[in-house]
C-alpha cells in the first residue's frame, strides 16, 4: 500500500508541475517531458537483434502482436499477420513456432483468423490466439470470422472455441467483442480480456471492457470489470499473465497502468510506472516485462512524455529497472513491441506491431 500512496503522491507532483508549467512560459522550457518521467532513460544492458529470424518461402515479416514461449523454454511461438496488418482473404499459417537459431520448424492456423491479436501457450503446449477484430459491412471475406479466442493443438487442431466465429458480444454473456489477450490457469481456467475499443476517443460506458472467465470446457463462470478509469474499471484489457502468487495481471493500457486482481475479479492494486501497457511477460520469480508500444506510436500521443520500448522490473516492488528501446536497423529510434516474451536464456523477444513489423530478440552480453 505504501507504493500506492507513492505512486498517488508523485501523480499529484505532476499535477500540480503541469498546471504551473502551463501558467508559465518560461517555466515550460525549463521542464522537459523527461524531467516529469524518469523512466525513459533507465539503464539498458541489452543488445537487440532483428534480423535474428528467417521465415519460410520468402515470407517477411507483417505486423505481429502475440508471442510466448514453449514448455521446453526455448522454442518461440508467434503470430505474423500474415506479412501484413491483416489475414483477410489470406490462407497462409498466422501462428510459427521458432527455434532458437530462427528457424520456423512448424507453421499452423492457415485461414482461421481475420486479426491474430493475442498468443498464449499453456502449460501443455497449447496455443490460444484471439481474433481481435470481426465482419465489416459490405466485406465478405469477413464473414464467419472473427471475435473469438480459437485453442490450437501444437499441430494445429482445433481444439476449442471461445464465443461464435463472426458474432460479436456486448459483454454481457459469452459471445466476446475484438478479444484482446488469453491466459490459462494451473486448473485450466481460461481468462479473456475482452474488448480493445475502450480506449478509443468514442468509448463509452456501453463500451466492452471487462474479463471474461471461462472453465477448460468453455463455459462462461465469471465476468467483471467494465469501462472506465476507477479501480477495477478498464479501457482495453489488453494484455493478460498470472504471476507466482496466482495473481491477475492485466494491462489497461487505455488507463495506462497495470491492474492487479485476484482470480475472482477483486481489484487488489495498480502501478503506474511501466508506461503504457500492450504486452507483458512475468517469469517465475514476479520479474515482468511490459512492452509499450503506443506512447509515441499513436498520433496525439496517448502518453505524452513517455517513450515506448520494454520496461523491466519487479511485480512486488512495482517500479522498473530497465528500459529495452529495441533499437535495431528498421527501428534505429527504438521498436515498438505490443507483445512480449521471454525464454529460459534471458532473451527477450518484442512482437513489433509498426512499421511492418519485426520480430526483436534482446539479449544481455555475456562477458
């Protein structure tokens, strides 16, 4: 609780900092964005690499989101939108699995998503993907797709599907609207968040932004939150993970902080320090990784002052240590990974969403 009040008091700091900067020219060139965030210039001690991956037959890589990684902690699967920012009227497999030299040795999911989002590997080697989008008007291509989380053997059956293929809901039962992210439980229980237009500048109370809790047979058992900025109260639940002490970890990113709630759906803190979440990553000792990739993507900004990368830190100290700008050829000023991923060798993967996308792997020289 006492991280609560600091994070509160700097808040009100700020607050306080903006008004007189606006009321006082001078003071405003004295104080920079930088000054008000002292966490973009935290210490980076990774090398990012992005052309450590090869995809087949010529393939290069679309715009990409979700990422995890394997049981065996070193192979990666991840969602490539079809070398493009979409799979609409694409056949080709959305979902690779990567060894650690780049390869892809297994491709599934051909014509099964519109919009491959969110990627999660359970701890059977399962992969669930959310399709974030749905039927457009006057799109056939569209049609029977889309709004739903699809569970995938590590072959590629189908194994189960969350919500009705092209249905969308109103968050009011089962049927999911523009599925955000997917994690699974050590008893199979299956959270969603459900909903990515909560941040937009129409959203409203009508708006879907809530958790979606289902059994491992599919059943709905539990939804809570809805939109809005108060606690418990989400715009986009856009990212999803479980840390050590069974936690939900949740990355409002249209509020621009993490949530953390029980399994239940009490609300039981938040911190404000990790930017503006997309993905996030937590390993077995409550290390997260949060990837940030729209504070200076998106036009107006949405997080004025904050630099977009990944942020690295300890869950129960609530502050990072590290910031990862990702800063390979394509992206000299630094990636901007919405997924993130880390193996059992340290490296960490961002799933880059711009520009074309790209698939980054950081990793700390050894000496």
């Amino acid at each position: 609780m006492a991280l609560i009040r600091r994070t509160k008091i700097v808040l009100a700091a700020s607050v306080v900092l903006g008004a007189l900067i606006a009321s006082s020219g001078v003071l405003a060139q004295l104080v920079s964005a930088e000054a008000l965030n002292p966490f973009n210039t935290l210490e980076n001690p990774y090398r990012s690499n992005g052309q450590w991956s090869t995809l087949p037959d010529n393939r290069t890589w679309g715009s990409t989101a979700g990422v995890d990684i394997d049981p065996d902690g070193v192979h990666l699967w991840a969602i490539d939108r079809c070398g493009s920012n979409s799979c609409v009227g694409s056949d080709l497999p959305s979902i690779l699995k990567i060894d650690p030299a780049g390869n892809v040795v297994k491709a599934i999911g051909g014509g099964l998503f519109l919009f491959p989002h969110g990627l999660h590997v359970d701890k059977d080697g399962n992969i669930w993907v959310t399709d974030g989008q749905g039927p457009r008007p006057n799109e056939p291509l569209r049609a029977g797709k889309g709004h739903v989380v699809i569970k995938l053997s590590p072959e590629g059956e189908v194994l189960l599907t969350l919500g009705t293929p092209g249905v969308e809901g109103n968050g009011s039962g089962p049927l999911l609207s523009e599925p955000c992210d997917v994690v699974t439980n050590d008893n199979g229980d299956i959270f969603v968040g459900d909903g990515h237009s909560g941040q937009n500048a129409n959203a409203g109370p009508d708006t879907v932004a809530r958790i979606a809790v289902f059994d491992k047979s599919g059943k709905l058992i539990n939804s809570f939150g809805s939109w809005g900025s108060g606690r418990g109260e989400l715009r986009t639940p856009h990212a999803l993970d479980i840390d050590s002490r069974g936690r939900l970890v949740v990355g409002d990113r249209g509020n621009n902080r993490l949530q953390i709630f029980d399994q239940q759906g009490n609300y039981l803190e938040e911190f404000t320090d990790f930017g503006r979440p997309s993905g996030i990553y937590i390993t077995a000792d409550d290390t997260i990784y949060v990837a940030d990739s729209e504070s200076q993507f998106r036009e107006g900004h949405h997080h004025p002052g904050w630099r977009h990368g990944v942020r690295v830190g300890s869950l129960r100290e609530g502050t990072p240590k590290y910031f990862i700008r990702g800063i390979v050829g394509d992206y000299p000023d630094g990636s901007n990974p919405e997924g993130v991923a880390v193996d059992a060798a340290g490296n960490v993967f961002g799933a880059v969403v711009s520009g074309g996308g790209a698939m980054v792997r950081s990793s700390i020289p050894r000496p």
